[in-house]
C-alpha cells in the first residue's frame, strides 16, 4: 500500500500552521506534540502508520469551521476522526495532514420519543446513543460490533452496518439529518427530524462518502422503540451448501429474522478452542435470532424448526433461557478474539449474492489452499455480507505480503459472483487500488466529480477511496 | 419531439446528439406532458434478473409498475415501499414506469417500517449529461464501496441524468395483516400515531383519514398479527374507541391517496415533524389526510392558495403537486444547499441536458 509523498512545503511550514490553527482555536484544542500526535498515527488497520503535522479537537461546529477555512486557505489536507477504529484505513493521516478529530463533541442535543429522533454531536459514540434512550425503551438500531468505541461521525463516513441490520437497515436507513461542515468552512444543515426535503438526496450522498466530502459535527438519528424480547436458535449442518440452502429458504419463507450468522469449521474450531461455547462438532452452523413477545418468537422458530428439518441438520439447539441465549452467542461474539488468540489475521468484507454462497465458500477454500494460509469464514449470511479472516504471522517475512494478495483475490471472487468489495467496512486505503475491479472508469469518474463539487481542492482526507493514479490531477491541482 | 430509444446504447447516444435541453418521462402519470422535446423510456423495459430467494430484483427503468409488482406477487413478493397509484388523485392517464418511481423516490404507507424507494432501491445504472453509462451500487444489500449515488438519484426527477437499470431489495408478501382503527379527530390524531410507533408492535402503517379516524396496521405471522393489533387495541383505547379490521383496502386507499381524489382544489404535500401536523392541519383548514405517523401530510386547498404560508411554522417541507398558483411547487432551498445541488447537476449534466423541465411546474392543471 503507497500513499503520496508529503509536501515538502507544508512540512517546512509547521510552525507557522499550527500558530495560526492556535489563533483561532482554544489553546487545549491543537496538539503538535509529536508524543501526542503518535496516538493519531493509525487506525484499527494498524498495519499502516503515520503521524499527522498536527491534531485539532474542537468543541463545537463553529471551532470545526474556523479550522477547516483555515486549512482550506493554507491548502493543507485534513483527515476527519471519530473514534479511529476505521478497518480499512480510513482515519489513517499522511504526514503533511491535520487530524481533525470530533472526540470532544459528544451532547446530546435533543430527544424526542414522539417524533422518535435524537440529535446528537457526532463524537458520541454509537452505544452511548442508544444508552440516552434506553431508559424510556428505545434504541439507535445500527450495531457495529465496535459499537463501545467508534463514533457516530465515523458510522456516517462509513455507512456502517451492524448484528441486526437484516432486518434494520445500516446507517443511511436510520439517518434523518446532519450538520456538515465543507472544507472551505461553509456549514450546511441536510435533513432534519422529517422524512424528505425535496431537492437531490444530499443526505444520503453524504453518507459513506468516508470524510471527503465534509465534516460531520451534529447527526439527527431515528430510534425505535425496543422489541419485547429476542431468542437465538442454531442450527448445525455437515456441509457449507446444505447450510446455504437452508438461509436462502428461511428467507424466501418471509419470515424476518434481526441476524443469521454463518460460521464454517475452521473458525467453529478455533472458537470452540477459545471460548468453549459447547457448539456441535460439524461443518457449517447457524445462528438465526427472531424478535417479539414470547408466543410470537415460538411462531417464528416453530417455522424455522420445519424449514431446517427439510435440511437433515446434525442439529437444532434453540434457547430455553437467558444462559442458553448468552452460550449460543458466545462463540459468534468470540470469533474475531479467538482468531487473534491462535494468529495475526486479516478481516475482509466482501458481499456477495446469497445464493453464491456454495461456491464462493468453495472457491476460497481453494484459493486459501493455493496461498499456504488458513482462511476461515464467519459472516451474516442473510444479506451476503461475507468476513472472511485470512490467518497469517506478522513476524514472519512475506506473510503479511502474501496475506493481501490472497485477500485480494478473494474480494474480487466476490465482485465476480456479482458483488462487492465491501459491504459495511469502507474502501479507505485498504480497497482503493482494488476499485477499478468493480468500477469502470467512468463510474469512478462519476464519482470524483461529486468530490470536486464539496471540496474543489481535494483537501479532505484526499488519499483514500480512489486508486492514487485516477485521484492524481485533481490531487495535485 | 419524443424520443423513444430500444437499448440503453441507443439511449446514451441519443444523449450525446441531443442539440439541448430535453425532458424525461416514463409513463407521464405524474410529469405534465414535456413543454420541448422528451425522452420516453419505455422502450428501455423488462427484467434482467430476479431471485427471489436473495429478495432481489433488476428490472430496467422504463417497465411498467404493475408489470413489476405481478412479477413479485407470482412468487409471493413485494416492493417494500409501497407505491401508490396516483392516477386518480392527480386526475392522469398512463402507464406509471418503475423509473418514475425511483425519479420521484414515491413510497407508501410502509414507509414508517421498511423505508422509502431509497431505502430499497441498491444499485442503479444511468445515462448523464455527456452521454455516459455510470454504474453504483449493485445487486446485494449491503455495499459501501464508494459513494451512494443510488441515493443520489432517487428522488432525482430526471434533472441528472436519465435511468436506465435499478436493482430493488424486495420482501416476502406477509401471510396476514390487520388494521386497529381508533376514533380520534385529527387533531388527536398524530398523539395516537405515535403512542402506536413507539411500541414494540411493529406497525407497518400509520395514517389518519377523515371519517375513520387513526389507522394502525401489522403485518406478519397470523398468530403475531393477532396477538398485537390486540395488544394496540388495548394500549390505545385510553386515546379514543379502538377496534380492530381486516380489510387490506384501507391500506390501498392511503396508498393511493384517494379519500382526497375527486375534490376540487390544488393538491398539497407536507412532509413535517410528526408531532405537528395536528396545528398544521387546522391552520389549513379543509380536506386533509395523514400518513407516515403524521409525517406525511396531504391537502386539498382552494386554487392558487399558497398552502405553504397558510400552514407555517412547521419543521419540513411543502410541495405543490397540482395546479398553478402563484406559490412555487417547491420552496427555494437554503443557499448553501443549492450551491451544491447546482454544482452537482453541473457536473453530471454540463450542457444542461436534463434541464427540460427546470423552469416549469411539471405538474397538472
Ligand atoms: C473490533 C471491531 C469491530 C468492528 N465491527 C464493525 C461492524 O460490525 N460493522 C461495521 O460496519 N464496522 C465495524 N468496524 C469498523 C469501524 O468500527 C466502523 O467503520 C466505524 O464506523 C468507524 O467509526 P470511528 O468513529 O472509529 O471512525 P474513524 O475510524 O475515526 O473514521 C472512519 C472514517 O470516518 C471518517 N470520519 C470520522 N469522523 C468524521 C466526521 N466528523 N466527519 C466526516 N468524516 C468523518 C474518517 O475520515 C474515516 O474515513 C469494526 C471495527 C473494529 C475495530
Ligand atoms: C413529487 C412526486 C412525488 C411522488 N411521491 C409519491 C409517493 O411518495 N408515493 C407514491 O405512491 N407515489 C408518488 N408519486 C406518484 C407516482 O409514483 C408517479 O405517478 C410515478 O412515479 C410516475 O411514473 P411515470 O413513469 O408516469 O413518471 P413521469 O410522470 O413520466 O415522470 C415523473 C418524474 O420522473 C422523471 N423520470 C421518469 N422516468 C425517469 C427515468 N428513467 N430516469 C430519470 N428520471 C425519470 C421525470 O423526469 C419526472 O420528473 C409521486 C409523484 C411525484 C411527482
């Protein structure tokens, strides 16, 4: 992975950027340190590293605007950060980049349970928004499984999804408004707590524009009401297709589940190792969870009992008690940790058709054969949103190498069965030289006028989301 | 002039000739006929793929809406959002295509549940200004790779660019549905919508038509839709007499707005904080109906009223969908927004092709 060298003549200007950063922002809110700026130097993909020239945190959309006027005058980038646990490298800074990051920002603006909204600063992370509802029984739906940590800015950026977003829907589905700050400090209101605006969708083109169209500072989400209960069942299989088939009828059965997670052996193995959730010994399980009351989560899963019946599943285990719920989700939840435990691993996100499933679980199975690396596969199969973890050794020369070019090969696996690079991870520096795989120059095109529209200069976050070469002019006018 | 290309090629070379401005139009049901010359998409029809055990659907742009919606009945499926059928309240003739559709982002009643147009629609194919095909999104639910244009063009009536493919997420048709009906006025109505969404009973369809009263549907399993239209039943009686109904048509009138069809008067739409649409609805005055929780409001005003002013202050926006007052179908945008609307057209569409309808109301009499 490359990024463009720095500017020399932003580098040599530090001093004189951050003293006027410091004229117009309180003195607490821009850091130069370089102790202090190391901790702004990656996200979670932390493979990849570079201090910023600087760090602002401001504490209100006025502070974001006068430092992006600012940087926008000097015609130095600047990287939004939320909460930096960016997969893809999305929050990762270049060395003549001001990190500005909206941690600080973090009220609550305004609630209100009859128009069923919040509004937000956009430094508040994902839990702590629902955690301002949950008293009077409502809850912010989109669940990444970051959600302690990452912020809603970065849930924005990145249109993330979460556990339950079969049946919820990712962010741009529960987003009603933003406050947007563009690079040359312009402070625009999209949306607002009522359905539609008129005029072009610009709120649903802001979000997962991955920090290069503007800065988030406020955001007004829907919340729902809390459902009245949930129940997980498992079902075990002795074959990935016949564990296919069955998601793709559960789902033409109409019936709706919040989550049905798929996970193949090499990974029930290495949690079971880990976690001891007790899971049967096969080779591909599921773990599909309905909501409601009590009688109606019976209603669903007598259903699914019938609909995995037709399967010959090796087994169905359904939760008679809050224990048996925690055990069924336990080894799903440990799945990335238990990964970590054995190896280093890498975690893609491709999304494929759901009824490629089969063949795309065979073909990584050769592919992964081929590399010399384990890959196991552990993904919410009802929407085909695949996480595939390539097992590898950080310390081993070549390994990290051959990791990225093994996971490579499987993502445009993905857009060859007909889908996507990624599915709810964002493109950041991770994806970008693989974009021209899925896109034709001119829909990549189409897309960078839509960025020259909100930041002519290419100032913001400039680096990421189109492959170097096709982002060059426009960076370097 | 109309044009009406067979292929997408056809179409995008047709583009590329055009000496200046055009309109577009798929079945006319809603757009006024072109002032200039048009482009009629209905030759662009038919569907590439659908599968229904993915619930997903590509169909091309100019396919008749109904054509659509038998394909997914045939195999027990639906659009989530609901489209209506506006004919009648908007006093038109045609064949409303699924573009249009998409062009105008039209949802329904189960907007409240499952989303807009938008929320469905994931991934689009479309001919710009320049006479280019630009591909986003796909056929699979969750994509994030690079920006949301699908979004962008939903809702987008035919000012960027001219559509040509659109991939839907689609949902099973639910076994059973029933409607709690509790007799408020419609002033007490927009309390009772919400007291109903902000259960844990999974309402699919929140509206208030005068002479019934609220209206609050479920849908799903039969045992499910029993058990919580009883349980509303109970949570909102303390609001107003509560019974309960099955008669699906309820929801085919809110849908197609017909309780307002046949009226004399302009016809207007708010879309506003649900909480205030009650005021709202008795500074108007006249023929109202509710959808969306009180989010959706319609109105039949006098001829060249400017409903807009008459109901201010609300939270939201107001468009005139028929007649020719002296108030603009929609409000001016606030300056920064248009700054980046404009931008944004000039960028897809340089030479201002899709500029046919810019100036006129593109509405009916
Ligand atoms: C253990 C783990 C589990 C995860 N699970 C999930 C999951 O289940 N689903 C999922 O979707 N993701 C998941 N992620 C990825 C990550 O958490 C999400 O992408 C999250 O939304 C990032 O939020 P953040 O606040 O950390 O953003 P950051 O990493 O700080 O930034 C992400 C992007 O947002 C931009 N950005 C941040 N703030 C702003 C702003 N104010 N204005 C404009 N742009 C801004 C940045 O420039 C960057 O491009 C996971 C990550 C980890 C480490
Ligand atoms: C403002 C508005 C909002 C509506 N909202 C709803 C709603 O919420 N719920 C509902 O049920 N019904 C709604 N409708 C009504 C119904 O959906 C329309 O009658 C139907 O969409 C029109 O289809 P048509 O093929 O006749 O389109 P036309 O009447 O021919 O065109 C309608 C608009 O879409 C554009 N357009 C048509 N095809 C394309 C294409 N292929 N590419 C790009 N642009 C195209 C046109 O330029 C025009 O601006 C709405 C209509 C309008 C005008």
């Amino acid at each position: 992975m490359e990024m463009p060298p720095p500017d020399p003549a932003i580098l040599s200007r530090k001093d004189q950027i951050v003293a006027g950063l410091r004229a117009i922002l309180p003195a607490d809110a821009v850091i130069d340190d370089p102790v202090e700026t190391r901790a702004y130097e990656c996200d979670a993909l932390s493979a990849y590293r570079c201090p910023p020239l600087a760090v602002v945190l401001p504490r209100s959309t006025a502070e974001v605007a006068a430092a992006l006027r600012f940087c926008h005058e000097q015609r130095v980038p600047v990287v939004p950060r939320g909460a930096g646990t960016s997969l893809a490298g999305g929050s990762m800074p270049t060395a003549d980049s001001v990190v500005l990051g909206v941690a600080r920002m973090t009220s609550v603006l305004e609630v209100d349970y009859a128009d069923r909204f919040i509004r937000v600063e956009a430094g508040r992370t994902n839990l702590s928004v629902t955690g301002a509802v949950e008293s009077a029984g409502f809850f912010y739906a989109p669940d990444p499984s970051s959600q302690l940590a990452c912020a809603i800015s970065g849930n924005i950026a990145m249109n993330s999804g979460g556990a339950h977003c079969l049946k919820y829907g990712v962010t741009t589905n529960n987003l009603l408004g933003v406050t947007l700050v563009q690079m040359d400090g312009t402070v625009v209101t999209l949306g607002g707590p009522f359905t539609e605006s008129g005029g072009l969708d610009l709120l649903g083109l802001v979000c997962g524009s991955e920090g290069q169209l503007g800065v988030v500072t406020e955001a007004t989400l829907r919340i729902l009401p809390k459902p009245e209960g949930a129940r997980p069942v498992l079902i075990a299989f002795s074959a990935n297709d016949i564990a296919g088939a069955c998601v793709a009828d559960i789902i033409r059965a109409g019936i709706l589940p919040v989550a049905i997670e798929f996970m193949d052996r090499p990974c029930i193995r290495a949690t079971e190792a880990f976690a001891q959730a007790g899971y049967p010994d096969c080779e591909a399980l599921l773990i599909v969870e309905v909501e409601g009351s009590a009688p109606e989560i019976d209603e669903q899963i007598a259903l699914i009992r019938q609909i995995a019946a037709r399967h010959t599943p090796i087994e169905f285990r359904e939760a008679r008690s809050e224990d048996e719920a925690r055990r069924i989700w336990l080894g799903r939840k440990a799945a990335f940790g238990a990964m970590g435990q054995i190896n280093d691993y890498m975690c893609l996100d491709g999304t494929i058709p759901v009824s490629a499933l089969p063949e795309v679980l065979r073909r990584i199975g050769e592919l992964s054969r081929e590399a010399g690396l384990e890959v196991a596969n552990v993904f919410h199969a009802g929407d085909g949103n695949m996480h595939p973890l390539i097992l590898y050794n950080a310390n081993t020369p070549g390994d990290l190498e051959r990791c990225e070019r093994l996971g490579a090969e499987i993502l445009k696996l993905c857009v060859e069965v007909g889908g996507c690079l990624t599915g709810e991870h964002g493109v950041g520096v991770e994806k970008r030289d693989l974009m021209r795989v899925q896109f034709r120059p001119a829909d990549l095109e189409a897309q960078m006028r839509v960025k020259d529209v909100f930041d002519p200069r290419w100032l913001l976050n400039p680096a990421k989301v189109f492959p170097l070469d096709a982002s060059a002019a426009r960076r370097a006018a | 002039m109309s044009h009406r290309p067979e292929t997408e090629a056809e179409l995008a070379q047709l583009v590329r000739d055009l000496p200046g401005p055009v309109s577009v139009r798929g079945g006319a049901t809603r757009a006024g006929p072109a002032a200039g010359p048009e482009i009629r998409t209905g030759g662009l029809s038919g569907v590439v793929l659908y599968e229904p055990a993915a619930l997903t659907l590509v169909v091309r742009a100019g396919t008749p809406l109904s054509q659509v919606e038998a394909v997914l009945a045939a195999e027990g499926q639906r659009l989530p959002f609901e489209p209506g059928d506006w004919r009648a309240v908007l006093g038109t003739e045609g064949t409303s295509t699924i573009g249009g559709v998409v062009a105008e982002n039209a949802s329904g009643p189960r907007r409240v549940q499952a989303g807009a147009c938008r929320d469905s629609l994931i991934g689009v194919r479309f001919i710009d200004g320049r006479g280019d095909v630009i591909a986003n999104g796909g056929r699979v639910m969750k994509n994030v790779t690079g920006y949301d244009l699908v979004k962008l063009m939903a809702g987008s009536r035919g000012r960027v660019g001219v559509l040509t493919e659109l991939s839907f997420k689609v949902q099973p048709i639910a076994p059973a549905q029933a409607t709690v009906i509790v007799d408020v006025p419609v002033g007490a109505a927009p309390a009772v919508l919400s007291a109903a969404l902000g259960s844990p009973f999974d309402v699919t369809g929140a509206a208030w038509v005068a002479g019934q009263g609220a209206l609050l549907r479920v849908e799903g399993l039969p045992g499910s839709v029993a058990y919580r239209s009883k349980e509303l039943q109970n949570l909102l009686s303390a609001l107003g007499a509560a019974r309960i109904e099955d008669d699906a048509a309820i929801w085919t009138a809110v849908r197609d707005v017909a309780p307002l069809a046949g009226l004399p008067g302009d016809l207007w739409r708010f879309h506003l904080r649900p909480s205030q649409a009650g005021a709202v609805a008795a500074r108007i005055g006249g023929a109202v109906m509710l959808d969306w929780g009180g989010g959706c409001l319609w109105a039949r005003v006098p001829r060249g009223v400017d409903a807009r002013a008459i109901a201010a202050p609300f939270d939201g926006h107001a468009r005139r969908m028929s007649g020719t007052g002296l108030a603009p179908a929609d409000p001016p945008e606030p300056q920064a927004v248009a700054r980046i609307t404009d931008g944004l057209r000039a960028a897809f569409d340089p030479r201002g092709i899709f500029s046919g309808d810019a100036d006129a109301d593109v509405l009916y009499p």
